[in-house]
C-alpha cells in the first residue's frame, strides 16, 4: 500500500535546504534600461562541474491523480533549475539525503510565476505538470558525463490531490 503524501504550498524558507524558489522578490529589483524594466537580480545560482551550462525546453505531460512516486533522482555534477513558461501551477517532489538514498518525499505546489531551482545532488521527482501539457524554460549541465542517479523505492509513496 502506498504511503500517502501531504502537499505544501512552495516558499523560500520550506524549500530552501533543497534549492532556490525562483520568483520575483522585490528586496532584489533594480530599474534598468532607462527604467522600463524591473531585473530581479540574482534568484539562484546555476552549479556546474566544469563547462557546459545550457538552457532547454521541458513539455511536461500532465500526471494523473492519485499519483504514486515510485523513485527519485539527483544530479552529482549541477544544479537543474525549471521555471513554467505557461503560467500553470505544477508540482514539486523533494528528498533529503539519507544516507545515499532519498528520504521521504516533501511536495509543494508551485503557482505558476514560481520556479525551482535545485541544486546538486537533491534528490527530486521528475517533473509533475498538472491539468494540461505546459511548458518549462530548463538550466542544467550538458557533459558526456552521465549527471544522473535514480532510486526507486521499495514502497511508493502516493499524492492523492495536487491541491494543499
């Protein structure tokens, strides 16, 4: 029987021991441009081993509900960072490492004008778009280096609505 799962809305300070929540902070904002533009500055930091930072676009399928997560995955050599292009809320499945193997799973509800970035080696649920197919601006590494470790668990876990 899968072990059921609580949804949290995402903030900066629920999420911040996994990455950086990626939205407009008004502490960050300077006018540029002759003042017709608002820079929310530095939000997150993308981490790489050695070159080959690249900028990707995710279409996620929406998931069906209930939902079990069956296995997470991390990146050993960069941070992966996903920020909705469609305006649609999605879902966020996140681990702390316990010892080589992900936790149990937190999840957070991310609105539409928030993003995600994680950083390397957290342990994360593939992407889970809700509703309808949307569209994800995506920074990570492109090495001949495999960056990705998977685990599945030998129970999983189950989300039985994406709404908090």
């Amino acid at each position: 029987m899968p072990q059921p799962l609580v949804v949290h809305p995402l903030s900066r300070e629920a999420f911040a021991s996994f990455g950086d929540v990626i939205e407009a902070d008004p502490a960050t904002m300077r006018l540029i441009n002759g003042g017709t533009t608002e820079r929310f500055h530095r939000l997150s930091v993308a981490e790489a081993d050695g070159e080959g930072v690249i900028i990707s676009l995710f279409r996620g399928q929406p998931r069906r509900f209930p939902y079990e997560i069956g296995m997470m995955e991390r990146h050993p050599f960069g941070s992966q960072s996903f920020s909705p292009l469609s305006g649609r809320p999605f879902l966020v499945a996140v681990s702390e490492d316990a010892g080589g193997r992900p936790g149990e799973p937190r999840v957070f509800l991310a609105s539409g004008s928030q993003g995600v970035n994680y950083r390397r080696n957290v342990w994360h649920h593939p992407l889970m778009v809700l509703d309808t197919v949307s569209d994800f601006l995506v920074v990570d590494r492109d090495r001949p280096e495999t960056n990705l470790e998977e685990f599945v668990f030998d129970q999983p876990y189950l989300i039985s609505e994406p709404h908090p």
